[in-house]
C-alpha cells in the first residue's frame, strides 16, 4: 500500500511538473537573460513573425527536453543517475525562461501543443531510463548533440539584425555542447544509428509543426 502511495504521489508530482512547464514560466532563473544588454532592433512584420516562429520551436524544444529528463528520472535505476536527470530538467529550465521572454518581446506565443510535446518525450524518456544508465546517458548526448545543430540552423535563420534572439541561442548552444559533453563523460552508450535517425525525424516533425501552431 505505501508503495501504491509513493508512486501516486510521484506521478501527481510529474504531473503538476509537466502542467508548469507546458502552462508557465519555470521558477528556475540562475543566469540573466543573454539578449538584456542589446538593443531590440526593430523587425518588419515578416521578420517578426518569421523570427517568433523560430523561437517558438526552441521553447517547444525545451519543453520537450523537460519531458525526456523527467521521463529518464523517473524510471531511473538508482537514485545518484535519477538526481542527474533532474538536475539536467532544472538547468534547461533557464532556456525555458529565455524563449519565454524572447516571445513575448517579439509578440508571438508558445506552442499550442507543448503538452504533446512534453508528454511524447516524458515516454521515450521513461523508456530510456528503464533500459539502463549508459543507454540513458546516450540518449542525452544524442539529444544535445541534435540540439546543437538545430541551434546553429536556426542561428543562421534568423534575422541579420536579431541580435536579442542570436544572443539567446548561442547561450544555449554552448550549453547543449557542454551538456553532451558531459553525457560523454559519464560514460553515454553510442546509440544504434537507427534510434539517432528516428529522433532527427522526431524533431524535424515537432519544427514544422511548432513554427506554425
């Protein structure tokens, strides 16, 4: 019976988790916001909206690396590689906040659909965690690395004179590289090449439908 109530109150906590990250802003805010010291150089209307959708892939992408963070947490099998993963979720909470903030200066919204988002990444997550430290690891290198590239494309979409959202996005681009890096270390499985072609998939699938709803 305890047990059924451990993982009740755990799953209420995933849940309560999950609403903030796809409905509000994460408390989480360490480092301040990368674009504060430049100049918010205006925009035509296509290029706000082009820039606005852009950013808005970038929040769903972080919503959804809450949910795989969460998810390997979760089905962790020790508690030291479930600690990392939440502290993992906690770090990418600060980019949350970024694109939050850079959306709303550019006056566009968030995903409607960044609770599919969330809970389709808290699956593989939850998956990945319960094959294994090293497979769960490997995810995350992969992820970051992926991540990254996605970061450069977009880096270089961007308006010439958006200098608030490239100032955004090269923060967390070094983040992401330092995140893989340290997934590496740990001692990260390399993934079969099938599993890293799904994921690319999997995200070329949420950026054409986050840049647009």
């Amino acid at each position: 019976m305890l047990q059924k109530l451990n993982l009740i109150d755990v799953l209420i906590d995933e849940l309560q988790h999950g609403l903030k990250t796809c409905q509000l802003r994460p408390f989480t805010n360490a480092r301040p916001y990368p674009g504060s010291a430049i100049e918010n150089t205006p925009l035509s209307d296509s290029e706000q909206k082009h820039a606005g959708g852009l950013m808005r892939v970038n929040n769903a992408g972080e919503v959804a690396a809450q949910g795989l963070y969460r998810g390997q947490a979760f089905s962790a099998r020790d508690s030291k590689t479930g600690d990392s993963m939440r502290a993992a979720a906690e770090e990418e909470n600060e980019h949350l906040n970024w694109c939050l903030q850079r959306l709303s200066e550019l006056g566009e919204s968030r995903s409607k659909l960044d609770g599919l988002w969330y809970l389709g990444s808290f699956a593989i997550g939850s998956m990945a965690g319960a094959v294994g430290n090293k497979w769960s690891l490997g995810f995350v290198e992969e992820t970051e690395n992926q991540v990254s590239e996605h970061l450069g494309s977009h880096l270089e979409k961007l308006p010439e004179q958006d200098l608030r959202s490239k100032a955004v996005l090269e923060t967390m681009k070094a983040d992401e590289m330092r995140h893989a890096i340290k997934a590496r270390d740990a001692g990260a499985a390399e993934l079969p090449g099938a599993i890293k072609r799904a994921m690319a998939l999997t995200s070329k699938v949420m950026t054409f439908v986050a840049y647009r709803v």
